[in-house]
C-alpha cells in the first residue's frame, strides 16, 4: 500500500491551512484496508477534504480514501440501483447519472467531495438530501476488522445528520442508490423555476441552472480557501421564533417536519449582526454568503477558530441562538 510520512496536507483541505500529517496511507482497494493494523494508533478518514479544518500538526495516520468504481447492481424499466464506490468523487457521480438520464441527484451538482462522505452529513442543497435516494451505505470497523451494511432507515438521517456522526473508527467503502429513470425534478427551491422561465425541464438543464447560480454565489475553493457553510442553520422551536419575531420583524423561517420547530438561515443572523464581509487576520466572512468562512492565504486554520467563536458569540448575545458547527473540526 502506498504512504507517506510527515505529509503536508495542504493540497489536500478546500480550506487551503497547511497541516504536516505524521502519516498518510493511500486506500486504493479493499485488500488495502484489510491490511491496517491500527489496534493502538488513532486514524481519521480523508475524503475530497472539503468539510474539514485541519490543526497545524496532526499526530494521527490519515487514511486517504481512493476507492474507485460505479456498477449498476439491478436495472428495471423504472429504476437503477447503482453501488459507488466511496471514493468517487460525487460530481462525478452526478455528471454520470445526468449523461445516463437517471434522475435524483441533479439537484446535488457541484457540492465537492467523494460520495464516501456524503452520506454522512446527509448532504443536501435546492431542496433534496441524499437521503431521497439512498439505499444503503457499506462500511468497514478497522479495529474489529467487521464489514456492517446500513439501510436507509438505520443511517438514521436528518437535517445535515446522521448516525456516522455518532459511531467512530468507521471507513465507508461503498454507497447504493436508487435512480428513477422518471422525470422527478424538485423545481420548488429559490430561484429555479424563474431561472427556467418557460423552458422544458431536463436533467442537464437543472444541473446547469443550479450549477450557475451556485458559481454566482460560492467561492470556488481553488480560489479562495473555504469548506462550505461553517454552521448549520439552527433549527428552533415556534416558542423562540415568536419571541424572537416580536424584535426581528422580518427574521427568515423554514416549517420542520416537526411542526413545533422551524429552521432560521444562519446567513440571515450573520449578516443581521453586520458580519458579511468581515474580516479576521487572513480570513473572513465571505461577501455573498454570510454562512462561509473563507481563508485569504497564508493564514493559520486558528484564525478560523478565533472568528468562529467570534461570530457563535456575537449571535448569541444578539438573538440567543447557539451556532452549530458543520465543518469537521480535527485535532
Ligand atoms: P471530507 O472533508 O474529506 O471529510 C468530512 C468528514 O467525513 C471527516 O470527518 C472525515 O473523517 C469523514 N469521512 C470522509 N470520508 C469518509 C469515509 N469514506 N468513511 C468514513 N469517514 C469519512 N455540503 C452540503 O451538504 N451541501 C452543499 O451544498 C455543500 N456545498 C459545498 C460547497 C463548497 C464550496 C464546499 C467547499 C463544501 C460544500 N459542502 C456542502 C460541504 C462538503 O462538500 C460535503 O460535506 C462533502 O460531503 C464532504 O466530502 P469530502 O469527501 O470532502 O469529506
Ligand atoms: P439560500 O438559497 O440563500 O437559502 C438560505 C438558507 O435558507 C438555506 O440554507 C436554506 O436551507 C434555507 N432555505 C431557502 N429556501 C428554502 C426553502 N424553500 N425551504 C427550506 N429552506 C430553505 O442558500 P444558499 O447559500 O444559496 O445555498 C443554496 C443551497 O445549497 C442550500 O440548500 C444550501 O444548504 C446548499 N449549500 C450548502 C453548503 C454547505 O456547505 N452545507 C454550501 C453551499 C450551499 P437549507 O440549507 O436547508 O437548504
């Protein structure tokens, strides 16, 4: 199995922060992992890196995720249930139902990382989860060296969560979804069917509507560090909501499945608190969307600590809502 030792994770994080790894093991197929003995040592599992802040040094072996392949499992006149390998890179993965005309994840285009990793914050955007059209998700226990395969119900999903964030020492090796080879467009979300206007549907047109209006409004990592939304939009219940509305005339609130909750657009308190576009040392809050934590260069992954906390206290002082972090912070 090919490693490195005292590797420099930079190209590695969509944060850009240099990070000098002790060791880095590269898993390119399943005889690889059956190899690791990590009986007393700590590992973590790296994907794209592109929900993850790392510390300057990591004393721990990092295990990149390489696994690669796509095999359609069962195929019907209505369906397809396609086994990703966990180290697919999920455009990719989008890019190739969208050329097969197998509809579910075109609403998902060009959120970074491998398709291992997704599952695991339910990843979600323009109103679908992964969670719609999730089967199955395979994965190993290294230390007891055991295969478990979960099913949707037991991956117990919710909003940006589920039970991958509550087990440890896990490597996801595959994922199984269920394409409908049905038009079954989720159109209802932000500006998409303005920007369709009186066009016909298709799956590569969404994925080209979401792609521009993601590209208008995200900075793209190659340019300017950032790992996405740093926090979760906080889910609160109607109790707060009133109190809060009787201040915040015009406070943004989303209905829950749950009806005593509503979710608040964490952008919205960032920006009400006068944050957008704030900077801090060599990082900041980016221009366009508040809930984006960006890294100018040359700055220290500290840095977006100190205004993490800056920013979770400053909105709770002002509206008594404590942040959550989404980014993996590892130590
Ligand atoms: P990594 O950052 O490598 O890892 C994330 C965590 O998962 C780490 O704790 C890691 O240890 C663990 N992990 C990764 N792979 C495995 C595995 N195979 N087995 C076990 N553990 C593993 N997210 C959304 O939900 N919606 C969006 O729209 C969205 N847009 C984004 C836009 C930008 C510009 C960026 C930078 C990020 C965005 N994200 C979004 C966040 C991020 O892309 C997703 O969370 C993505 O799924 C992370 O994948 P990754 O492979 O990069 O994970
Ligand atoms: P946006 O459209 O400006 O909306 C702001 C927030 O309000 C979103 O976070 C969204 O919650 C919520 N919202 C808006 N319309 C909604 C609706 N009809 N129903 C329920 N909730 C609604 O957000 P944006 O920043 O441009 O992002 C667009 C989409 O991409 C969002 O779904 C967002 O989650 C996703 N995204 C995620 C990340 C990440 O790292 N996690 C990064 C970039 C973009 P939801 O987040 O629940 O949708």
């Amino acid at each position: 199995m090919k490693f490195e030792t005292d590797s420099n994770l930079q190209p590695f994080n969509s944060f850009q922060f240099p990070c000098l790894a002790q060791q880095i093991y590269f898993i390119r197929n399943i005889e690889d992992l059956l190899e690791l003995e990590l009986h007393n040592k700590d590992y973590l599992v790296l994907g794209g890196g592109s929900n993850i802040l790392l510390p300057e040094y990591l004393s721990k072996i990092v295990l990149k995720n390489e696994l690669k392949g796509i095999q359609i499992l069962e195929e019907t006149e209505d369906y397809v249930i396609v086994q990703f390998a966990s180290g697919e890179i999920w455009q990719d993965c989008v890019e190739w139902a969208v050329e097969k005309h197998f509809f579910g994840i075109e609403n998902l285009t060009l959120i970074p990382g491998t398709i291992g990793a997704a599952p695991i914050q339910n990843i979600g955007a323009y109103g679908v989860e992964i969670k719609d059209c999730l089967l199955s998700v395979e994965f190993y226990q290294i230390k007891e060296r055991r295969f478990y395969n979960l099913n949707n119900l037991d991956c117990l999903f919710s909003y940006r969560d589920s039970i991958f964030k509550k087990i440890k020492g896990f490597f996801i090796t595959s994922v199984t979804l269920r394409l409908t080879k049905n038009s079954n467009f989720k159109l209802d979300y932000g500006d998409i069917k303005a920007e369709l206007g009186d066009r016909i549907p298709t799956l590569k047109l969404i994925k080209e509507i979401i792609s521009g209006i993601r590209k208008r409004k995200l900075p793209d990592p190659n340019e300017i560090g950032n790992a996405g939304s740093f926090f979760k939009n906080p889910i609160i219940s109607k109790e707060q909501l009133q109190n809060l509305l009787l201040r915040w005339k015009d406070l943004p609130f989303y209905l829950q499945p749950d009806p005593n909750f509503v979710k608040i657009p964490a952008a919205w308190l960032i920006e009400t608190a006068g944050l957008k576009g704030f900077q801090y040392k060599n990082c900041g809050v980016h221009k366009n969307q508040a809930l984006v934590l960006v890294h100018y260069g040359k700055g220290q992954s500290q840095e977006i600590e100190e205004l993490a906390q800056l920013i979770e206290e400053k909105i709770y002082n002002l509206f008594g809502i404590s942040l959550e972090r989404e980014v993996n912070i590892w130590k």
